[in-house]
C-alpha cells in the first residue's frame, strides 16, 4: 500500500503523525504532505503534493478544517480522522484509527461518495470554470457574501431557469448535506441527511424578504447574478475571489469525493452526540 498522511500543523496533528507513522510502516510505504514534511524535521525533503499522489489512500489528521483543506486537493480516497474540535465530518478519532490498523491493512473499509458542488463564473459568453484549477470543488459550501461590512449586496437567483427571485441582505449560500451541519446550519438552514442527493440554499440574513432557505434536487442548475455591490465568493472557508456587479454565476453537482469508513455512518447517533449531548470544543 501506500499512503499519505496530512496533519493539522500544530502540535497535536504532529504528534499524531509521527505516532500512525510508526503504525503503518509496518505493511505500507508513507508519504506525507510538503507542510507535514517540513515540520516534522526527520522527513523533511520527503513530502509529497496532495494533488499528486496517486497511492491508496490519503488520511487527514486534525478535524473538520484539516479533510476540507486535503480534501479539494486529493484525487484519491481519504480517510478524515478527528484529533480535536467537533470533527463532525471525520470518519473516526485517531483511537479508533489506531484500533483499527488491521482492517486497514487488509483494506477491509468502504469508500462512501460524498458530494460536491462546483461554481462557474460567465462572462461576455464566455465559460471560465474557475473551480477546475486555482479554486477547489467545494465539500461544504459555496458562499456569496458582501465583501464591505456596510454595504447590502443585490443577488439575483434563478434555479432551473424558473423566473428569477432577487433579495438584498449578506449575501447567498449553497451547501452540500454535509455541509449543512456546519455554516449552513448556523445561518438557519436546515440539516440534510447525508443520503440526500440535494443542496441547501441559504439566504444570508436577507433584508426585507419573502426568501426563506430552499432545499432542491442536485441535478438542478442554480444560476446567480450579483445585481449591486462587491462580491467574496468563498469555498469552504478557505478559497475564493472577489467580483463585482453584475458578474454571473452557476453553481452545480460536481464530482463527488471519495470518503473511507470502516463501519456504517450512522449519522443520526453522530448528530446527537455533537450536537445536542455535547458542550463546546476545547
């Protein structure tokens, strides 16, 4: 096998590193991220590009943040393991990583598609897929947002190419069911089972509409025109661009990424454990 580890750059995710290291090499050849590599000083010059490894499996260290920053680089299956923070889209803690060396050897898991959207950008007839190449696909969500504080951004929203609504306010945010857990979910959308094939469209705290947030079907084309103000355009907390008026938009289904577990997501237990039974995060 080979595999690749991607830490959380602090000391915790480096600490962990080091300890699955010694774990796999017992049946695999490891490869880790340049950052990973740097920082942890005996394998500095060794790291590889996540967007070039082309091995078995990739596993994030860290949390939620670590799998969205691994995540729109990979090109094969990752494996998200939570070290700290709520990890809600983690498939195990780094405990049950551990415990579970021996079905990873044997590759006794199962690679679960989880969706993602990607946004295109019109301009004078011409198609600009900026999502393909400096701009990841998004796993949670994508965002338009007032780029000034003071001022309302003007969105113009059609889906399927039904007549378009438009509302004023923060701005716009379209996510994945997984990412309806996260952003989404603190601006007032709903949480989508994870076996929906759907997106979430939520206004950002829109001024003076009738617009409430909106699930539809994934194979529905939403297109997006920014009428007044400037524009952050934000791909799960970590890319993105800024653009002014009346720059159009479409935001799809894209690919899906490859997911590892090695047992059933139970998605209901784990939504109750996190968010309901448990306090803050340290």
């Amino acid at each position: 096998m080979r595999i690749l580890i991607s830490a959380k750059q602090n000391a915790v995710g480096l600490r962990a590193a080091k300890r699955l290291h010694k774990e796999l090499v017992k049946f695999s050849d490891v490869e880790f991220d340049p950052s990973t590599a740097k920082k942890l000083k005996k394998f500095r010059g060794r790291g590889t590009a996540i967007k070039k490894f082309d091995g078995d499996l990739i596993i994030s260290l860290g949390g939620d943040g670590t799998f969205l920053w691994t995540g729109y680089q990979a090109r094969v299956p990752i494996l998200p393991v939570r070290l700290e923070g709520y990890g809600f889209l983690c498939s195990v803690n780094f405990k049950e990583l551990i415990k579970n060396m021996e079905m990873l050897q044997k590759k006794n898991y199962r690679i679960i598609p989880q969706m993602r959207l990607q946004c295109t950008k019109s301009r004078k007839g011409i198609i600009d897929r900026i999502f393909r190449g400096t701009y990841p696909l998004s796993i949670n969500e994508i965002a338009f947002a007032r780029k000034r504080p003071s001022k309302i951004l003007d969105i113009e929203m059609s889906i399927a190419g039904c007549p378009p609504m438009r509302f004023a306010g923060d701005g716009v945010m379209f996510a994945t069911p997984a990412g309806s857990t996260a952003y989404s979910a603190s601006a007032g959308g709903a949480v989508l089972d994870p076996h929906l094939d759907a997106v979430i469209i939520v206004p950002l705290y829109p001024f003076n509409s009738k617009v409430k947030p909106i699930v539809v079907p994934a194979n529905k084309k939403i297109h997006i025109t920014v009428k007044s103000g400037d524009c952050a355009l934000i791909v799960d907390g970590h890319s993105g661009d800024y653009f002014k008026a009346d720059s159009e938009f479409v935001v799809e289904k894209a690919e899906p990424i490859k997911v590892v577990h090695f047992g059933e997501n139970r998605f209901y237990d784990k939504f109750k454990k996190v968010f309901i039974d448990s306090e803050m995060p340290e």
